[in-house]
DNA sequence: TACTGATCATTC
DNA sequence: GAATGATCAGTA
C-alpha cells in the first residue's frame, strides 16, 4: 500500500526501463498484438503496477495523495505525440462555476507522469516505460490552464457549446470523447432548454506536456 | 506532419 | 450512457 508521494516516485521508478512486454508479464496480463485495440491498456496496466484504484470515477487516480496517473506517448525526441485527456466536460451550464472546484482543476493539482517511449503504430509490447515525474502547474502554466478553462466554460454557460472547437485554448482545450460521432449526452442549448449532444472532454495540448516532460530532463544535467 | 475530430476497450 | 484508460487517421 502506498502512503506517500515518495513510495509512489519510487515505484514508478522501478517500472522505469521496462517495456510493455516485461510488466504485463509480471502481472500476469497479455499485451495486444493490435495497437488499434489496445487504446487504453498501457495506462491500465500501470494502473495495477501502481496500485491506483479509484476505477472509473471522476476522482484522482490516488484519492489519498491527490495525484493523477497520466502515461504519455513520447517519441525518441522526447516530444508528446498525443495530447492528453483529463476529463469530461459538463455540459449542464452553470454560472459562477469555481475554476477551484471542478473535477478539471483536481485532475490538475498534481500528476505522476510516466512517459512511454513509443513511435506511431510500434508494437505495444516494444513500448518502454520513461522516467516518472511527479508535477503541478507553475504559477504561469496554472494561470494560462485557468484563463482557458475560464473561456471555455464561459462559452458553454452562453450556450455556445456548438461553437467551441478543438483550436480554442492554448494549454486546455475541448475534443469529442466519445464511442462515436453519434454519441449523444444532455446539454443546454442556446435557449436554456435541454437538448443532446455529443460528448466532450478536456484535453491538455502537447505544448503544455512537452514542457513538463522537459523541465524534468533540464533537471537530470 | 501536426492537429482535430473520431474512435476503441473496459467497467459499472 | 457515463466515466475511466487512451490512440487512430484523415485532412488542413
């Protein structure tokens, strides 16, 4: 059982190293050949190497320690080839939401991020685990995540859900999270009335983990 | 080739 | 369906 952020770190540094193949053999767990279906299985099998537990709910992966689990797809270059999802978007408009009180800013606080040095379309199973990083925003990424989410937020609770795309937002921004284009969940139309729409999530742009993952780099010369 | 919209697996 | 874990892949 882990009781701290330090035993977390040094679990996670004794999967650093190992591939896919080599930890899925340790738990017992067989790796997809196909990396179209196996969206999801490295976080998940980190998931159980780590021992966060908190499921499917929208909580922090450690509730005890308040941290998030995140992998991230990185190339040789140490570039985040994915953005990073955080969490669904609520789509009930409310006024006067409290950026510091939304699942989104939780998810934010503080996250242990464990690289996974991947090209496109490698082997699942060839995928190797990178050095974990323990991470919260600085007073500038908090602030520019804050006036994001404020602008985002802002234009749902205006009813301007449809008009939100994927190109608004530096460090956060709003995609599709769904099976499918026609998913569909309960919204608020321009009106005020209750309609459906499709599903959204909040995403962090590679701009923003690109220099998380390499502030840690700077710090290892 | 990076980005945005679409999609895949699993659990409850 | 709604949340988690994400990556795929067409196009700008």
């Amino acid at each position: 059982m882990i009781k701290n952020e330090q035993d977390l770190l040094a679990l996670a540094h004794q999967l650093c190293g190992l591939t896919i193949a080599q930890l899925a053999e340790r738990l017992n767990e067989i790796v997809p050949d196909n990396s179209l279906h196996a969206k999801g299985f490295v976080g998940q099998l980190i998931e159980r190497a780590l021992g966060a537990n908190s499921g499917n709910l929208p909580v922090a992966d450690f509730p005890d320690l308040g941290v998030e689990l995140k992998t991230i797809p990185i190339n040789t270059k140490g570039k985040p080839r994915e953005s990073t999802y955080i969490c669904m978007v609520p789509l009930k408009a409310q006024y006067h939401i409290v950026f510091e009180q939304t699942v989104v800013y939780q998810k934010l606080q503080r996250i242990l991020w464990i690289p996974i040095e991947s090209e496109p379309h490698t082997q699942v199973s060839a995928r190797r685990i990178g050095q974990p990083l323990l991470w919260s925003p600085n007073e500038i990424q908090f602030q520019q995540l804050r006036a994001d989410w404020q602008e985002l937020v802002d234009m749902i609770a205006m009813g301007e859900l449809e008009m939100i795309s994927a190109q608004i937002g530096e460090y956060l921004h709003i995609r599709p999270k769904a099976a499918d284009a026609r998913s569909l969940t309960k919204s608020i139309n321009f009106l005020g009335e209750t309609t459906q729409t499709l599903p959204r999530g909040f995403y962090l742009r590679s701009v923003l983990t690109e220099q998380i993952i390499n502030r840690s780099q700077q710090k290892k010369n």
